[in-house]
C-alpha cells in the first residue's frame, strides 16, 4: 500500500462521527445540571481574611449566602493598569442560588474594597440532595 490510500483509508474512517448520545446510560442523564443549576459557587478573592471574613459573614446573615468558605494565603498573578502585578488574597467560595444571586451579586459589589471585584459564578453538576435542600432553605429569594 502506497503512504497516500494509507492516508486517505484513515482519513474515511475517522470521518464519520459516533453517536455518544445514544450509548449513555440513563443514569448519567440525571446527573447532567438539569435541576442542579438553582445553584451557584461563587468565587471571589480579598485582600485581607478579616475583610473576606467580615464581608462573608454579612452576606450570610442576609441570607444572600448560605455558606462561604474563607481560603487563607492564594498567590494572584494578574495584570492591572498594564502592569503584571502579584498578590497574597483570601480566596472567598460562597454558595448561593441563582434566584438570589442578582442581590448578592449588587451587595458583595457595594462591600468589597477592589474597584473590580472578582465576582465569578459556576453552576455545578451535581450536589449531594441533602446539601441542595439545606443550601436551598438557607437564602431568601
């Protein structure tokens, strides 16, 4: 066989794609966000824990979060003001809904000492049922 029919013989076999979605198993397909996304992580950094902690504490107590955990000592690298610029920042993980994020998002804006927050949410795929519910009864819509 000549390299180019080696090539093309290739080339035809990979050219037709596979039907993944006809071969997961029904289990994986409740797993897949549907009714997971109500909830949301947000993640957001601080430069000073008594700040992250103070901040995190009344977002909580407006029940605009039902959690936050503080992370201690995370190195930033990052660009500002054209600058690379390197930092020592608390890293502030909150749980929240998505109903309530517009108003946690306008309060952790309004208390945060950064011109530009950090203010990043994730919606995530699956959350322990029990957790959910506890989350979910937590804030206030």
């Amino acid at each position: 066989t000549s390299p180019d029919s080696t090539r093309s013989s290739r080339a035809t076999s990979f050219s037709r794609k596979p039907d993944f979605a006809l071969s997961l198993p029904a289990r994986c397909l409740r797993y897949s966000g549907i009714g997971m996304s109500d909830v949301l992580l947000i993640l957001c950094t601080f430069p000073l824990p008594e700040q992250a902690r103070q901040i995190g504490t009344a977002l909580v107590e407006r029940q605009l979060a039902a959690c936050v955990n503080l992370v201690p000592a995370v190195e930033s690298i990052y660009r500002w003001e054209g600058k690379v610029e390197t930092a020592s920042e608390v890293l502030a993980i909150f749980k929240t809904t998505r109903a309530v994020f517009p108003a946690f998002e306008q309060a952790l804006t309004e208390l945060h000492p950064y011109e530009v927050p950090e203010i990043i949410a994730l919606s995530p795929d699956h959350i322990a049922e029990p957790y959910r519910k506890w989350l979910l009864g937590s804030v206030v819509e």
